[in-house]
DNA sequence: TTCATACTTCGATCGTAACCGAAGCATGTC
DNA sequence: GACATGCTTCGGTTACGATCGAAGTATGAA
C-alpha cells in the first residue's frame, strides 16, 4: 500500500504555482534574492519568506547569506534536472502555459537550464557535436570521443579538470520546446560559460532567455554547423 | 515571469497523498479498478472517484471500460518513468516514508517498475549484461551489442518484433532503492515477461514487489552472475 | 545613534479542494 | 422483473494552506 519514497511531499511543493514560478525563475542559474523570487512567485515578500523555507526544508532550495542579502539557488543539479524533465512531461502533454508570452520565441530559441544551454540552440549544439564525431552516443548515453578531447581543447575547454569532478563530464538533458535532448552535465556547463567569457553571448536580467551578439551568433553556427 | 510549462499542475497532481498512493500502486503495471485504487489510496470510493478523474484529465492515466469494471492503468511508460524518478530524488534526499513496513526488503531486493524489472536483481541484471558484453553502455545509454542480440535470443526474446515497435528498445531507468540503474525501455518488459512465463517469478496480489521461485532464482543468479 | 533595507515570524482571513453520505446511473446476475 | 455490484454525481462539511498586514529581528548606511 504506501511503498516506497514520499513522491506527494516533493509533488507538493511544486505543485503550488507559486513555488513552481519561483523554482523556475531558479532554473536560470542565477542565486536570487528572497525579493526578487517574491517577484518571480508574483507574492509578497512575507508568503515567499513560508515558501522558500518550505523548499528548502524540502531540500531542493539551498541559501546562503550576503550581507543583508539571501540569495538562493536550486540544491544542486539533480533538482534542475527533475524540474527540466517535468517541464518536459508537461510540454509533451500539452500543459503549457495558458499565455505565450513574448519572450516566448527567445526563450525556445536559447535558453538557460540550470548551467547549461538548452532551447534550439543547445540541440543543434549536441547534434553538431555528434555529427562531427566529437561525442559518441548511444540512446541517452553521451561520452567525449579522442576526437572530441582535441575539439574541446581548441575550444578552450580544460576537459581535464572537469574530468576530476565528482559531477559527470557529459548527460543528456531532454529539452522541453525541441523534445529533443541538449548536452548537460559539467562539459555543458563549461561550454556556456565559456560562450559569455568570450562575449559571444550573455543572460538577460530577469529571464532564462540567452541573448547572442551578431558576431557572437555568427560564430556559434560555424563552430557547430549542422549538415543541409 | 511565466516562462515555459505548466510543472505546477502535474506537481499538484501528484502532490495529494492519496493520489500519490494510487499513482504508485498502477507502478506495479497492473490495470486496477476504481474500487482497487480507493483501496491504495486509503479513501471512500466517492472521493477516489474524483481523483481518478482528475488524473485522467491530466493525462497521467488512461481507463478501459470492461463490464462493470473500469480498469486503470498509467497513461503510457513516459508516466512510469517520470513517476521513478521523482522517486529516486526523493529516496536520494531522505524523503522516505515513516513507516518501513515490512515488506520493504522485498520491494528492495525485486519489484515491477512499471513493466520491467527493478530493485537489487533488476541492477544486478543490467550490470551482468553490461560486464558480459551483451549491452553496450555510454553514460546513461544503452544499446544491444551483437554478441547481445545472440544471447537474447538463446534467453527466447524475439528482439526483431522489439525493433518494430515505436518503443525505444533499451532505456535506463534510475532506480530508486539502489540508486544505480535498472533496464527499461521494451527489452526490459519483454525479460520481464519472460521470467514470468518461465515460472521463473510471480507478482503478488496487494503489491509490487516480485516474488522469486527458488528454482527460478538459481537460475536467474546463473543467467546473470556477477564477478566477485 | 538613527534610519533604511532585507527578511522572518505572528496572527488572522479566506478559498480551495479533499472528503464522505446519499442518491443516481449502468451493467451484470438471478 | 428484481436485485446486486461497480462506479459517478451531488451537496454540504471540514481542514489545510496560501495569503497578507503588522510587528519583530538583523544587517548595513549615514
């Protein structure tokens, strides 16, 4: 009869729409502030205050403490991966949002998830990679290929110091406006950073949505092409 | 602000406890009535009713009508999986139930997760066939070597029909009491299946746990050893 | 010290949804 | 036909939790 994990507890607290909004506000990757999540929550200062230490309580909110600052961010990448892979399973059964916004287009276009990229961007990123053969797949199973460790390294990437994280260099993620999967995991993580580092790209304020300069757009589609 | 999927939503359908129960007994891949489920869910027929209704607008479960009875089963595997991994995370956060009732070390050592199999022998079972060379494992993908379609052919899984279906054929599922993974996807239905009409196992009546023969676990611990 | 900002806690209100009893419908059995 | 079983719908109660105003605490600035 009652086997098993609590799976109503954490349903629970993403269930309400106001936590849900706050969390992912969170998937952008930035700490926030206790306010600006009231803001993101569309609550008051005082309800958020309940709600993020319910989260947290739930563990799937961690904070740290700044001055007169709170800031709070997603526990770790296991909860942007669950809240991804539900926003997944909501998209595929049609329980979008009752208004598309207008940053709707931008948000499909590149966004970010938790660390990495996603949206239409991060596909064709992932695609290009294994196109080219610098990352081998099987099913949802990604590894960085000899070929690829070259590949990376003109890149910029320090794939040797990614590897001695405990956290996996490659995973895939599924990507909730293309259904398709885009590259998570710490090599995913650096490739977005080292995107902003060299200006091609940068986050918006106060959404998840991925601005590319011209040059930097430019740039991005030649390193990852992707065959006619 | 209201950027992408509705997670709250499906959080709240989740979220209320007896929901969460019944969602949890249809893990067990087992069509159950209404009057089963109110049963699971520890409420009124009435009242189950309701729920039932909701999780099917929600599309998490989908009903056959057969006679009198109305069958309940999970909408289709995406549900299953989804459901398995907000278990894992919450296995993995301590957000266990407060009463490990005794059935728990069954449920531990084998169980149905959804229609493959799941617990100690599910992830002693992939990690055989992944030591053996029958399964080809990147991260959290998999695939069927050659030397793997041999063997599961000699096991009396006709892999060809498996390749037809829409179904992905191999899948990792992460499990929740071992916290490493099992095999899904329809190869994992399909040895499932097979250990049944080899006699091998039997589901029980009230639960998802799976209860092994002991001529079927000298040979199932033969089929798939694992080095010491 | 005084004031402002960031946040938490308390207290009270209010709305929603979970719940069940009772009645209604549908299907099968005798 | 009469009756039993399986399930749904209706109506009314209840309880929980989301919400905010107001007051309290902590940190920083003037």
């Amino acid at each position: 009869m009652k086997e098993g994990p609590d799976i109503a507890q954490i349903g629970s607290l993403i269930g309400d729409p106001a936590r849900a909004n706050m969390l992912t506000a969170l998937m952008g990757g930035k700490a926030l502030t206790a306010t600006e999540l009231a803001a993101a929550g569309g609550i008051t200062l005082q309800t958020a205050s309940t709600h993020l230490a319910k989260l947290e309580a739930g563990s799937l909110l961690s904070q740290r403490k700044q001055g007169r600052h709170r800031y709070f961010t997603l526990a770790d990448d296991g909860v942007g991966k669950l809240l991804e892979s539900i926003m997944g399973f909501a998209a595929g059964r049609g329980h979008l949002r009752h208004q598309p916004g207008p940053k709707e287009p931008a948000l499909r276009k590149a966004r970010i998830c938790y660390d990495h990229l996603a949206g239409d961007y991060g596909v064709r990123m992932l695609d290009s990679l294994v196109a080219s053969g610098a990352i081998d797949a099987i099913g949802d199973g990604l590894a960085v290929t000899a070929k690829g460790e070259d590949r990376f390294q003109c890149i910029g990437i320090d794939l040797h110091g990614l590897k001695s994280s405990r956290r996996p260099l490659c995973r895939s993620c599924l990507d909730w406006s293309e259904r398709r999967a885009h590259l998570a995991g710490s090599l995913g993580k650096a490739l977005l950073s080292n995107f902003f580092d060299k200006g091609w790209a940068r986050r918006t304020a106060e959404s998840r949505s991925v601005i590319f300069s011209p040059e930097g757009e430019r740039q991005f589609l030649q390193l990852f092409p992707v065959e006619a």
